[in-house]
C-alpha cells in the first residue's frame, strides 16, 4: 500500500521518509522547488544503488507525484572499526 495516495499532494517530508529507509542510505534530503521534487542522497561508497532504483521504488511505493525529478549521489566511505 503506497504511503500517499492523494495525487497532486506533495510531500517532501514522506518522499524522505522513504529514501531513508532504503538499504545503504546514510541521509536524504528532498526539496520541492519549480514544480518538480529533487533529491540529494548519501550513500555508502561500496554502494550498488543507482538513482535510477531509487526513482522506481519511489514511483513503485508513494507514486510519480512524489518520486523526484533527479537525484544526486554523495558516496561516503564506510569507517574503519
């Protein structure tokens, strides 16, 4: 069942939510800004997620009104214990 269901409504705060819960998301942060949502996500360096994966779990579980545009990639690298 997708988290939204309103079409038209958008809501940075759930499209967030849901990339941070993804495996090897470190942080995200989403903007809604000239009608189109965007995201800035870090991962984990020996990450194999892609942007395009992320849009289509996205689109798959809140919809295309709440998947962004494009997402940006920032790889950390995982610490040393």
């Amino acid at each position: 069942m997708a988290l939204v269901q309103v079409l038209g409504s958008v809501d940075p705060k759930a499209t967030e939510s849901f990339l941070l819960m993804q495996p090897d998301v470190l942080d995200a942060s989403v903007w809604f800004t000239e009608g189109r949502l965007h995201a800035h996500v870090t991962v984990h360096d020996d990450s194999g997620l892609s942007s395009g994966a992320l849009r289509l779990a996205c689109a798959e579980e809140l919809g295309i009104h709440q998947t962004p545009a494009d997402i940006m990639f920032v790889c950390a690298r995982r610490r040393a214990a």
